[in-house]
C-alpha cells in the first residue's frame, strides 16, 4: 500500500495553512512557493477541504484562506478519506463482495486488523500533532533556536 500523493500535498498544505495563518489568509501561491507543490495542485486539493469546513476561502485583494476549524480538531484520517477515500492494505477490507473468497480468505482477517490498527492511529493524530513535529515551525516559535 502506499499513501497518495494527494493525501500527503493536502496534509502539507494544511500544516502550511496552519503555521502561517493568524489573522489574515494565507494565499495559494505562497503555500505553492513554499511547499514546492503546483498552484493548479493546490487549487484541486483545497476543493474538498473547503465543501468539508476544513478550511474556509476568504475572497477579496487580501483573500485566501484559513483553517475552518482549530488544528487540534482536523485528525488525519478525516483529511486522508476526504482526499482519496478508504485507505486499504487490500480491496476486500470495506467490501468483502469485492472477492468470491472474502468469507473463506485465510488472509483477509489480517488485512482487516492491519487496516482497523492503521485508522485508529491516523484518527488518534491531529494536525497539530503534524504541527509539533514540524522541525522548522518549532525552531520559528523557539526564535529560531533548534
């Protein structure tokens, strides 16, 4: 299994959203700058958060966006679901009809117990949790101290 890219841009962008906004919106175009990843990206990823209330647009000249909710209350398995949907080791996880031999499969149940494990994990983390763990955010807030 492997974590998209779209999963792991938008948990960027998000913890860039977060560190960088306070009271005023923080645009695209400087995420992208930062980030190292296309504005046009950017712009398919913020799509969702935005109809989910992750993040909010706030329109005008000094327009862009902040964080609809407080980043302690955004975990990541929400955001990777909104992104790319169930996140599974294997197909028959969230649909045993996927496969004639769900029912009899001697494997299936680990994949199910991995999966179920790697969830719980993702929906224990929150952003601010990604935040912490942010070497350049906590050497800013340190004043620049590592």
């Amino acid at each position: 299994m492997k974590i998209s890219t779209r999963s792991r841009y938008g948990l960027r962008l998000l913890v860039d959203l977060a560190e960088h906004s306070g009271k005023d919106p923080v645009k695209l175009k400087d995420i992208s700058q930062r980030q190292g990843i296309s504005l046009n990206y950017l712009r398919q990823l913020i799509m969702p958060l935005e109809s989910n209330n992750i993040v909010r647009s706030v329109r005008g000249n000094r327009g862009g966006y902040l964080l609809g909710k407080k980043p302690e209350e955004i975990n990541l398995l929400d955001i990777m679901n909104l992104l790319e949907g169930p996140i599974d080791l294997v197909e028959c996880v969230h649909n045993k009809n996927l496969c004639p031999k769900s029912n009899s499969c001697p494997t299936r149940k680990i994949w199910v117990d991995i999966s179920e494990k790697m969830e719980q994990s993702l929906a224990q983390k929150s952003l601010k949790d990604l935040m912490e763990n942010d070497e350049t955010f906590n050497s800013t807030l340190n004043g620049g101290l590592k």
